[in-house]
C-alpha cells in the first residue's frame, strides 16, 4: 500500500486519489498554457500514461506521466518513481513516457525529460532538475536576446 501523508498544498486531501487528481489537472494546466491540448486515456488504464498532451499547430505529442510528493529529505522534495498499489514487490518504474510532471506539496512544478532520468529506478530529487532548468531557461532567453539583436 502507497503511503499517504497529505501535507502542504495536499493538506485537505482526504485519500490518495485527490492528490493525484491535483497533479493531474496542474499538468494540463501547464501544457495547455503552452498551447498543447490535453488528453486523458481511459481512466486507470493501469499504463505509464497520465495524460497527452498534443500541440495542434506543430502536431506534436507528449506522453505525459505525472507525479505528486510530499516527501522532503535534506530540504528537497523527492519524487517516487515506482507506482502501484499491490505492495512494495509489486510496483513498477514507468518507462513509456516521453516527460515527468511532479508537483509537491509546496506547490513547485517540475516538467522532467523521461531521457534524464531513465537510468534511475526509483526516485529523482526534484531541487536539483528545478535548478538545471532554471540555467536552460536563462540559456534559451540569451540565446532569444542574441536573435532579437540581429533583427533591430
């Protein structure tokens, strides 16, 4: 059995599936101000897939597999990466998606490329891969500030 110990923004959650919801509909969220349209597949499907997110302009599809955790170690959140609720022998590392949702229980969201994080089997600590984003992020905005440059 998974352990449930709302906390946070999941304080007034009253079982796991609330949480989950949370993560799930915070997803969508995040795609769809990224232009993409959400997709749910059929509900517990029991497969690696939470939602698609597919981009109507460029065709794009995204698998997406969404994460939510309370859990702090070491002033990081950590995400679990093995689901399932048959007991700790039977939960499984999901493998067919192309990027990780996680949300935590202080309301920060991390989109993961499941490329950086196939190799490990069952957790990835969130601070670190927020941070890696970040300097993409200012990478990408220097690079846009350089290709604005040439055109003026």
């Amino acid at each position: 059995m998974t352990n449930f110990n709302p906390r946070g923004i999941f304080e007034d959650c009253e079982v796991l599936t609330q949480q989950v919801t949370m993560g799930v509909t915070e997803g969508m969220n995040h795609y769809a101000k990224e232009g993409y349209i959400p997709f749910i597949p059929t509900p517990d499907a029991q497969c690696d897939v939470d939602f698609f997110a597919y981009h109507p302009i460029n065709g794009d599809v995204i698998k997406v597999q969404v994460k939510t955790t309370t859990y702090v170690r070491n002033g990081k959140h950590i995400v679990a990466l093995k689901s399932g609720n048959e007991g700790k022998g039977n939960r499984k590392v999901a493998t067919d998606f192309d990027e990780l949702f996680a949300l935590n229980s202080a309301g920060k969201t991390q989109v993961i490329s499941y490329d950086d994080i196939a190799g490990r089997s069952t957790q990835v600590t969130m601070e670190l891969w927020i941070q890696m984003n970040t300097q993409d992020k200012i990478k990408q905005a220097e690079q846009r500030i350089e290709e604005l440059k040439l055109l003026i």
